[in-house]
C-alpha cells in the first residue's frame, strides 16, 4: 500500500512490418513443403520399404483368404449378400490399419496396380516398382500359405483356399470391367487422398472405406480382388493344397482377369489425375 505498484509496458508491434512478411510468403514456400513432405517414404532403404509391402501384403491376404472360411456356405450358393459384406468389412478395415501403420515407410500400396499409379504420377520412382511387386506378391503368397498351417483340409475345399472366383454366370469381359472400374475407384481415392498430399489424416479411412464399397458393389462378379497379389497367391497355394475334387473347372481359366483389369484401372485414374487433377505439372489448368 506504501509502495507504488509499477505499470506494466507492452513492447510495440510494427504492423506495417508483419503485413511485409505475410507478403514475402509466397505459394512457392507451400509447394516446397508440400514436395518435401510427400518424399517422406525416401527416408527409408528400399529393402526397408520391400519389408513394409510384404508385411502388408501378408496380413492382407492372411485376412482375405481366413476370411473366406467364416463366409463359405453350400457348394452350390457360395456367394450371398451376408458374405459380401463380411468381406468387405474385412478387407476394408485390415487397408486402413495397414496404409495407417505403414504408409510412412512404404507409402502403402500393398497392391502392384497402386505401385503403377503412384510410379506413373510421378510420385516414386519407376525403377523402384520391380522391388515393389515382388515384395507384394511373395507376402501374398506366404499369407495365403500361412493360412494353410490353421485351416483343416475341409476349410481349405469348401473356401478354395481364399481364392478369387470369377462368378460362372458372367463373361471374361464383364469380369475384367467390372476389376478395372473397381481399381479405378480405389487408385483414383488413392492419388488425390495420400499420393498427392500427405496432409489429409482420413486418407487411410478413405482407402480403406473406398474398397469396402468396391467389394460390395463387385463382390459378386469377381470377388473384387483389385490387386494381383491378393489373387495369385490364393490360387497358387490353392493349386498345391486343395483336395483335386475341389478345384473348380475355371480355377486358372480367368486368372488374366485380375491382373489386365486391376492394371487397366489403375492406367484410367493416373490418366485422370495427371490430365486433370494433379496439385503441380497437371497438363490442364
């Protein structure tokens, strides 16, 4: 009370100056950060990022093809709305929590037709794509392998080892149609969600969403494979393992389908994206 409290000083902002340096800002500075966000995946060794796609691939496949038992009904009705639907679930939710685990290191593909678009947008380098598919298709492959050691002999006949069917009622080219306009949806949702930016948190709910939708819509013309390397597996393990009775007449018959349609899809939506919808170096503005 005796003593006199001291006023408090604010020290004066310029503002003249601030407005100088929001000015200064330019887009150039966005894109540098944007550029140097989206090679975040060239911090890591392609062995390491081999690693990421074959441990993806595994689980995804491992998923798909034990998935595949829980669905099966009688021989002669083995695709039914319910199944459907649980595969979608199950597909859809194993690629959000794949892409959100490992897409920092690898940029979550698990899919050689994803590998192409991203490599053909320009977003990793083409050299890297052989690396890529092999990782892809051998973690497929010993997911579907895996998949052998806990099913009995009558899980593995009656679900034909998780492998990807063309539905007898359609044609090889409705098939490969209906793979090519399923992969584009998923590349398309892929490229503006994640290889694009890296900025957007749903992207890996988005992904996974896109082929839960993908698989309800195609699940029964094809299966809704989208990815070779969930296809090739299944069916090579399917060919050593299943009972010969078991393996239907069309097994190999339509294989093609799921690599020319996947790959023809992701082709449309790189296409698409680089014409149209890229960020930067779109050829129309």
């Amino acid at each position: 009370m005796g003593s006199e409290r001291a006023s408090p000083t604010f020290q004066s902002y310029d503002l003249t100056k601030g407005l100088k340096r929001l000015n200064n800002w330019s887009v150039d500075d966005t894109s540098t950060i944007s550029s140097t966000t989206l090679d975040r995946s060239k911090n890591y060794s392609i062995f390491t990022r081999m690693i990421a796609e074959f441990l993806g691939d595994f689980t995804f496949v491992f998923v798909g093809t034990m998935q595949a038992v829980v669905v099966t009904t009688s021989a002669n009705q083995s695709i039914v709305a319910d199944n459907i639907v649980h595969a979608a679930l199950a597909h859809g939710f194993t690629i959000f929590i794949l892409v959100a685990a490992l897409g920092h290191i690898s940029g979550g593909h698990f899919n050689p037709a994803v590998t192409w678009a991203v490599a053909a947008s320009g977003k990793m380098p083409i050299y890297d794509v052989p690396f890529y598919w092999f990782s892809q298709l051998l973690g497929g492959f010993c997911g579907s392998l895996y998949s052998v050691v806990i099913m009995t002999q009558g899980q593995l006949d009656s679900s034909h080892a998780g492998a990807t069917l063309l539905n007898p009622d359609n044609k090889w080219w409705e098939g490969m149609m209906s793979e090519a306009v399923a992969t584009f949806f998923l590349c398309h949702t892929i490229l503006l969600t994640a290889a694009d930016t890296n900025t957007n948190v749903l992207a890996p709910l988005a992904i996974g969403l896109t082929l839960s939708i993908d698989i309800l819509s195609t699940g029964s013309i094809t299966g809704a494979s989208m990815n070779p390397a969930r296809s090739l597996g299944p069916n090579i393990v399917g060919q050593i393992f299943l009972d010969s009775n078991s393996i239907p007449a069309h097994f190999w018959s339509y294989h093609y389908i799921y690599w020319a349609g996947p790959l023809l899809g992701a082709t449309i939506a790189v296409t698409l994206y680089r014409v149209f919808e890229a960020r930067q170096d779109r050829l129309l503005r």
